[in-house]
C-alpha cells in the first residue's frame, strides 16, 4: 500500500528546531520521506512548508518564493548571533533615538540592498556551515550577497530604560536575513541591534491562516501537489492517453500558452507533473508517481 503523499502548512512553535517538525511529521504519517522548503530557527515561529512522499518533488519550486515576517527588533544591544539566542557583547543608550531617525534608516534598508548574512547562518564556508565555524570560536567572514526588501513598516514602539524595541513587518526575497536586518539597522543608528521575536507570515501565496497545527491530524492536513502546483503555475488538463504518455516522458502537443513551468493535470484530477512548453510541445520537468494518493 503506498505512503501518503502531500503538501504540509505547518504553524512552527517556539522551541522545536525544524529537523524536529521533520521528524514528528515522520513519526505521525508513518513515512520517512518527508522534506522542508526551507527552515526556521528555533526561537522563530510561523509558516513551514512540508512535503510529504512524492510532493517532496515540489519543495524544490517553493524554496525560492519570497516571504513576509513580523519581527521585533531591540535597539541598545548587540549579541553574538543577532538575535535572542546569543550573548549580548555591546550595548548603547537608546533612549534617544527618534522616529524620524528610524525611519531613515529603514528606507536605506528598503529595496534593493547588499546583505551580509549573519555569522550564525547555515551558510556553507569551504564546506562546513557558518555557525558551526562560528560556535569553534573561528573568525567568519561572509560575502555581502544581494537581496530585496520589498517592505520594511514600523508598526510599533516600546521603551524600557535605554532600550527600545521596535515591532516591525518585512517582505523579503528569499535569502534574506532578519536578523541582518535588526543588526544592521542598530549599527546605522549607531546603538547596535538584535532580533528578538520572528515570525514567518507568509511564504509566496501561502499564508500562516491557512497552516496547521504540528500536533494536529496531520494526515488530514495533507494539501493535495495538484492544488499547489495550480496555485504557482498555468496547468493544462490532460486525457488518459497523453497523461499516459507524460508519465513516460514522451513530449506531446499541449495547447496552452508557452511557459517555464505548467503543471499538467490528469483526468482524475491528480499531478501528473511539471512540465515546460515551448512551441506547443511538453517537455517533462518532474513526474509525479501515480500510484500515490493524498491521505
């Protein structure tokens, strides 16, 4: 009897790294192919997405969607990871830090921008992860990388002495740091700067409304490939001979419109799989094996 297969939007709680939600997921549907799209750390909460069975072949089209964050930063302290989890190794007076000077700062910080990743990444450095680097007491230096912040809104302020904590909402391409974000906005304030509350809101068309509890039934959680490969990408509806055919691999006549990626849908309703269509003709991109059912 095949395993389940499907699409997961899980709401993280505080605590759990994401390998942990990985291995619940597992231990819950009884299966041991199940991936991320992408992880959260463990102070963090919100959206994950998971794919269970042969949807793990989809995770590979949803890492790459930009995301939304409610996010509180404190201004006045800096820490060892830029964020709760670390130790606070400066700390500055904030008390005067006024509106309008924060709101300078973030519009330098809005757009296109050059972004170092945070020391305590998972950036990869001549093989070995930056935080792990970075926990043997080695000195890292990571590579500004481009990202996009396509908003960066205040939405409240709170003092306690020479602190200030700004709750904030940020959409961001994929790629970009957070925690860089708090980092950097207190050193352009010139009062140091950290995360210490994020929460992951929405990734790509995917919102946090919409997720499920970790510890809930997860099998009847399982959002079918052929919804979310609907929901990124044209589709074109397939008859029983050229679904046949797609699953072979052959490349078939498709009248839609030329695209990157269409998701190619059978007669019953099911993902065959991923295709690109150029000239009218398919060419399969992933299949989608069709003995699996969504749970």
């Amino acid at each position: 009897m095949s395993g389940p297969t499907g699409i997961l939007l899980l709401d993280k709680p505080q605590g759990p790294t994401s390998h942990d939600l990985v291995g619940r997921t597992r231990r819950t549907l009884a299966t041991r192919k199940v991936g991320h799209a992408g992880t959260l750390d463990p102070m963090a909460t919100g959206l994950m997405i998971l794919g269970v069975g042969s949807s793990t072949r989809l995770l590979t089209y949803l890492v790459g969607l930009d995301k939304e964050y409610t996010a509180t930063i404190r201004l006045g302290q800096s820490t060892t990871t830029d964020d709760a989890e670390g130790e606070v190794v400066t700390e500055h007076d904030a008390s005067g830090v006024t509106d309008a000077a924060i709101a300078a700062e973030v519009a330098t910080l809005t757009g296109e921008i050059a972004q170092v990743p945070s020391t305590f990444s998972a950036i990869k450095v001549d093989g070995r992860r930056a935080y792990d680097r970075a926990r043997a007491g080695e000195v890292v230096e990571l590579k500004p990388r481009t990202v996009t912040v396509s908003a960066f809104e205040v939405i409240a302020s709170r003092s306690s002495g020479t602190l200030l904590d700004l709750d904030v909402r940020v959409a961001v391409s994929s790629g970009t740091y957070v925690r860089a974000l708090a980092r950097d906005l207190g050193a352009a304030l010139g009062v140091a700067g950290h995360l210490t509350a994020l929460r992951r809101t929405r990734i790509g068309p995917f919102d946090i409304s919409d997720a499920a509890d970790p510890e809930g039934d997860l099998a009847t959680a399982l959002i079918p490939p052929a919804e979310i490969a609907g929901g990124l990408f044209p589709t074109a509806t397939m008859d029983a001979e050229a679904a046949l055919a797609l699953a072979q691999g052959k490349r078939i006549p498709v009248a839609v419109t030329d695209a990157p990626t269409v998701a190619a849908i059978g007669p019953d309703g099911r993902l065959i799989g991923l295709i690109s269509v150029r000239d009218g003709v398919s060419r399969v991109l992933t299949n989608f094996p069709n003995s699996e059912e969504p749970a």
